[in-house]
C-alpha cells in the first residue's frame, strides 16, 4: 500500500500516460521552473528532467500539479484517513457500523516510524554543488530546494515522539554562503522548528536538523501539514504512506527515511546568521533578504538513481494551491473540533493564503433578541486569529452559521453576503501592531503589522450596485472607477505620496471630499489602487491586488469616519488603500527570453506540444 519511494510513484504515473520525460537538455537557472509553472497552468502531467544543465540528477516538476494525480498518488489510503476523521469527529460511528471502521487500528498502527540501520539513502555522498542549483525568478539571491522536508527534534527530549517535520525554505548557493559548507535555513513566524532551535540557543548548543529531499511522496504533504502541535508529522507521514517509515537512526545522528533520495545533515549555529533570500515567494511579490539561521553542513547522503524534486512558487495559483487543496478535503472536517464554534475556514489562495480568512461560524449567546448581532461570532473569530497558522492572517470575514451564508469557497457570493449586512459602525474590529505572515511586506515591518475582523450578522441591510453610479464624481488624481464585484469599487488613485501621521494624506483627501448622500457612498468597499482596469479585470485579480497591498491600521479609512470609545467606523463607504508603497517588495515578473524558450518547447516536435 502506497509508494515507500519516489522512483515507483515516477514509473507509475508514467505507465498511466500522467508523467512525461523532457530529454532535451534544461536550465535550472529559470528556465525549469518556468516550464513547470506554464505546465501547472495548463493543468499538465508531472515533468521529468532527464537532461538538467550542469547536473547529472534528474529533476521532478508537477508531481502534485493537479488534484486528480495527487489522489492517484495516496489513492491506497485516502478512504483509511476519511475514517479516522470520521472516527474523531463521531466516535460511536465504529459501534454503529463495526465493518465500514474494522481497519482503523490497522491504521493508527502505521503512526509509529520503524527503525533500521540501513538503507538506501546511505549509497552515496555527494556536495551541494553537485546538486541541482534551481533559481526560479530572476532576483532570486541563489538557488534553492523548494520541496524541503526539515526534520528536527527537541533537544531535551530528543526522538521521534518530538520531533518536527516542516517544509521550511533552504538556500543551497549565493548571497555569503560557503559553497558545500553552509546553506541557509529560512523558517517563518510561528513554526515548530522555532520551539526546537529556542531551546537549542537556551541551552547554548548548535540544533542538529537533517533536510530530506524526495522519498514516500507522503513526506513532502506531511512537511507542510498544519497539524495540531504534539502530533508528529512522521506519524501522519506513515499515515497517508499506507506503510510503517523505516527511519535510519545511527548512533550520535538524527534519524532519516531510508527510502529518501537526498538528505543533507548538519547543525545549526546558535550563535550565527547570514542573509537569506531574496526569492520569488507564493504572495506573488519577493521576499527580500533578512538574516536567518544557517545550517553547518555535515553530510550530503544520495541513494542510487535518485531524483530531486521540485516546484516553483509565485501569485497564486500555482502548484502549492493543490496542497492547500488536497489538505482542506483531508482535513477540513476537523476544523470544528479543533476550534469549537467554527463551522469552516477557508484561507482564500488568490489573496496569498494567509492574507485573508474567510469563515463560518455559530452566533448563539443571545438566541432571543429581535436582530442578530455579532457577538459569539467575535469570541469565534479571536479564536481563529490565536490558532496556529490563522494567526498570521490580516484580514478575516466571518459570518453566523444561523443566518444560511453562501459557501465559503465561493468567495464572489460570501463577501457579497458580508457586504450586504455589514455595519461598519459596528462591525470592524482591529487588532494593531501585532504579528503578520514573514512573507508579506504590507505591514511596518518584518513580521509586524495589523489584523481587522469584519463580523457581520443579521438581514440584509442594502442592495449591492454593479454599475457605476450616473454623476459619480472623484477628486482631482483619482480616476477610472471600475466595478469589481457587486458592492466593491475599484479607483485608480495617484501614486502612493507616503504616510503622514494620521495614514495617508491623499486617502484621508478622498474620504473628506464626499459627503454622506454621495452616489459612491452605495458602495460599500472602495479600493483605491494602481490599475483599477487591470484590478477589476478578475477576481482573483481584486483580491490579489486588494488584500496583499494593504495593512489594515495603515491602509483603512472610511467615509464619515469617527471614532466612539476607541472603536473606530465609519457611516459610508469604507475604503481600501491598495497601491503599492515604498517599502512592498517588488512583484514577480516573467522573463520574456525564458518565455520564449518555454513556448519553443510546445512548438509542433517539442517535448510540450500539444500540452502548453
């Protein structure tokens, strides 16, 4: 049951005419990952690269590109975890129907990782440099392993039982790195290996971590899995995998999976940073180079006929989307007892993830009054906001269970229904000077920015316009009003002039110069951008330029705005400031000649035609 390494998934997929070989000779410096971008975009096969420029290791592209092949990759043991969900959830489901849950233990029994002394990850050593050297955007500061799965243990508890398995940023090359003697390890705010590498500096000892690269194709969905804290995702690993991990563990070393094709041992100085980055990041803009821990390297293990894995990020969708995916129809039935309350929490991919939460949840502490109002639904949403990952989220619309909102993943109707009730006297609830997404430059620095929940209960309170108003009139250096949704309008404004120390002076302009009978005032979420054409062209373009470009402290201001016992709203529109500032990260942009290279390859007699 399932695949115990990557070579038998790769000769699979291939049989089944869902993998293709490219036996033309490629670069992985842009071109690789430009290809596999077109063919995510394409809804294409998983790519081979047989003939890697300056590298004899072939590299896999689009393994899980689409949510049909990722099914077909963990098809073993898809309806084994849909039962010990079920199982969580419901625990008398088992004495209801004892056959349809008999092999649930069986399960549970693949959780505990096997150890060996030997395997196959131990055939060969080889260098970083002999590696494969991707660099995905052209500003990228080096190259990088984008699949990563960064194995580390408690140090004073160490063993499988504490250990951490997350899929944290490494750069093999560039910047000041020692080439085949350091690389850099980038790990965000709120990560488990953050608890261990804490300890290790408290304790004053390097933090011993083993990179794994390829393997069980349930590794690499494990590393990024927001599992709850004290669940190891070895344990979840071996879950989806169909099979116990054989783990090599010898003595003074951290364990590694015996069926893995690269791994990469060191220590982490506890004392020692070097910038890191920058790299073309799943906001769609770069993340900029900061100081991060670096790894010592020790060891560069390779097994025989080893493949490197990987992917390539950038604005959304791309291939991390079929993760979020793939995990959210594993896990999403969860949600509820994990956060009690919360009927479902969709982390909108088109906005960067983390930018903007939309949720569902239960609005029942005062049942009896005459007109719902939020109140339930603020304890619900300040429990979203301290759970994990959520936490790092800037914007989050909640709406009562109770009052029958539109699906979540629907995001055109449910924002649609959150304008048509919001009440933004009452119903914007800010948290400031607080911690974002490492990733998301909107804010006032690395890590530091604002949150704002919009809750809204209740009946419809107006009827959303689609058209631009008859008499609209903007002030001077705002221009082109575009309808972006129903209620939602897009201005072009004039380029970001900085902040002054009330926000800033052009958006505190543009609020004042409209008066509370003002036909803009029908809208309910303005959003002052760079292009409103190209904003309301799509709605993943609103929500990408919308919610990526804003802080929500700095960034909010509202028409007939005040301020009562410190809550702040305001009596009309409310108004997104979302142009681009001086100190956002730049935007990732296609290089044309790579471009053209890639197109070549779908040209009738490519590799890729018929496919891009």
């Amino acid at each position: 049951m399932g695949y115990r390494n990557l070579k038998d998934c790769v000769s699979d997929l291939e049989a089944r005419g869902d993998l293709i070989r490219i036996a033309v000779e490629t670069d992985p410096n842009l071109e690789i990952g430009a290809i596999q971008r077109r063919v995510y975009q394409a809804g294409g096969p998983a790519l081979l690269f047989t003939r890697v420029k300056g590298c004899r290791f072939p590299m896999l592209g689009n393994l899980f590109g689409t949510m049909a092949r990722t099914g077909f990759i963990f098809r073993d043991t898809l309806d084994d975890i849909r039962r010990l969900v079920d199982l969580k959830i419901n625990p008398t489901a088992f004495l209801k129907n004892p056959k349809e849950y008999a092999g649930a233990p069986l399960s549970a029994l693949r959780l505990l990782p096997r150890r060996v002394s030997r395997g196959p990850i131990l055939d060969y050593r080889t260098t970083i440099s002999e590696l494969p050297q991707l660099k995905s955007w052209p500003m990228d500061g080096g190259s990088f392993v984008t699949l990563p799965q960064v194995y580390s243990e408690q140090p004073g508890r160490p063993g499988f039982r504490f250990s951490n398995l997350g899929m944290y940023r490494v750069q093999l090359a560039g910047n000041d790195y020692r080439l085949n003697e350091e690389v850099g390890v980038h790990y965000q705010i709120h990560r488990g290996i953050g608890v261990h590498h804490a300890e290790a500096i408290e304790r004053g000892e390097p933090l011993r971590v083993n990179i794994f690269v390829g393997g069980a194709p349930s590794m690499t969905v494990a590393a990024v899995m927001p599992l709850p804290e004290g669940l190891p995702e070895l344990s979840f690993a071996g879950l989806l995998g169909g099979h116990r991990l054989p783990m090599v563990c010898r003595k003074g070393e951290l364990p590694m999976p015996a069926e893995a094709d690269f791994v990469i041992t060191g220590t982490i100085d506890p004392s020692k940073t070097l910038p890191e980055g920058p790299f073309g990041d799943h906001l769609g803009y770069y993340s900029l180079a900061h100081h991060f821990p670096v790894l010592r390297v020790e060891n560069v293990w390779h097994r025989d006929g080893a493949i490197w894995p990987f992917t390539s990020v950038g604005r959304p969708p791309q291939e991390d989307t079929t993760f979020g995916a793939f995990i959210h129809e594993l896990t999403g039935a969860l949600i509820p007892e994990v956060l009690p309350g919360v009927k479902g929490v969709h982390a909108v991919d088109a906005a960067g993830v983390h930018p903007l939460l939309l949720a569902v949840g239960s609005e029942r502490y005062v049942p009896y009054e005459a007109e719902r109002v939020p109140r339930e639904l603020l304890t619900i949403a300040s429990a979203i906001l301290g759970n994990g990952q959520l936490s790092l989220a800037k914007y989050l619309f909640i709406a009562p269970h109770e009052d029958n909102p539109p699906d979540i993943h629907n995001i055109a109707e449910f924002l649609a229904f959150i304008l048509e009730r919001a009440d933004w006297r009452r119903d914007l609830h800010f948290h400031t000077r607080t911690t974002i997404d490492t990733l998301d430059y909107s804010g006032s620095g690395l890590n530091e920015g604002s949150k704002v929940i919009v809750a809204a209960a209740g009946p419809k309170r107006r009827q959303l316009p689609t058209e631009v108003p008859a008499g609209l009139r903007l002030p001077d250096g705002f221009t082109s009003p575009q309808v972006c949704l129903p209620g939602v309008l897009a201005v072009t404004g004039p380029a970001f002039p900085g902040y002054g120390d009330h926000g800033a002076p052009d958006l505190e302009r543009f609020c004042a110069s409209f008066a509370p009978d003002d036909p803009i005032n029908r809208f309910p979420l303005v959003a002052i951008v760079d292009d409103s054409p190209f904003t309301a062209r799509t709605l993943n373009n609103f929500l990408w330029v919308t919610f990526t470009r804003s802080n929500p402290a700095a960034d909010i201001g509202g028409i007939g705005a005040s301020v009562r016992c410190k809550h702040w709203g305001c009596d009309g529109a409310l108004v997104i400031d979302a142009r681009v500032k001086p100190h956002h990260a730049p935007p990732l942009e296609d290089v044309p000649e790579i471009e053209r290279r890639v197109d070549a390859l779908g040209a009738p007699g490519g590799p890729l035609h018929g496919i891009i």
